[in-house]
C-alpha cells in the first residue's frame, strides 16, 4: 500500500469513526495534501481543490479534520501564518523557523527525542504527539542586506 492508499484508508476510518461520509470534496482534499512534496501554504492547496471544483469553506471545514486524523501537520511560520506537510510516511522530524522570511528547516535529534521520552517519564506523562518548533534568524536574515539592520524583525 502506497502512502496515498494510507492515507485515504486512514482518513475513511477517521471519518466513519465520527458518522461522516467520505465525499468526493473530502476524498479530493486529502489527495491533494498527499500530491504535494514538502512545506506547503494555504494558497497552495486552494489552487489544487480549485481544479476539484472543492469550495474554499470545505478546505477551511476540513483541514482541522485532516489535522485531527494525523494526515496533515501544520507550523506556525508567523503570528499569522501557517505552513502544512502531509504526515503520512514521513518520519517524525522538528522545525527551525525563521521569524522573518518564513523559512523552515527540518532537523530529526535523536537525542532531543531522548530526553523528551525522560522527562514524560520523569513526570508520568504517557505521550501521545509533541512538536517541536525552535524559532530564530536563519543565515540570510541575520546578515546586512540592501541597508537593513542585521537581527531586526520585521512586523
């Protein structure tokens, strides 16, 4: 079974669980997540369902649904600003943002993995999902350009 197949299986279970149909709107939506490679925006999949004849509100309907059945992850890029990736057959793997330009960079520490799995120990926590987000500066917003000031973030 391809990871499409998996999540399609995935999301007709999550969706029978809860007495919902799997529409063709809600068949397209996930086929569209899973056709794109990557970090991708919210106009990004608007464009795909829009060619599926998919309206605006039923992404907006379904994309916490996708969230909720582990078929599409989501990282605050801005204060208002989302980024998504298709979950399925990806490993698990952490974020660095950059707070100016957007910019995401996947990082996996198995060490990191580590000490999260210690301290839920520690505290008696059984875990069921974590992210973890580290936000900064990358390279390029760090460094002078064009007369702007070097670590300033802009609003």
């Amino acid at each position: 079974m391809n990871d499409l197949e998996r999540a399609v299986t995935r999301w007709a279970g999550f969706l029978k669980d809860r007495s919902l149909r799997l529409t063709a709107p809600r068949r397209a939506a996930v086929e569209a997540v899973m056709a794109i490679e990557g970090h991708f925006g919210l106009d990004d999949l608007r464009r795909r369902l829009a060619k599926t004849g998919a309206h605006r509100a039923t992404l907006f309907r379904i994309l916490p649904l996708l969230e909720e059945a582990g078929i599409l992850r989501r990282v605050r890029v801005r204060a208002n600003g989302w980024r998504y990736e298709h979950a399925v057959g990806h490993l698990h793997h952490d974020h660095l943002v950059c707070e100016r330009c957007g910019r995401l960079v996947e990082f996996r520490c198995p060490r990191i993995e580590r000490e999260q799995e210690r301290l839920c120990r520690a505290h008696g926590f059984s875990e069921t999902s974590h992210l973890h987000v580290i936000r900064g500066l990358c390279r390029d917003c760090r460094e002078p350009k064009h007369g702007r000031q070097a670590g300033r973030v802009r609003s």
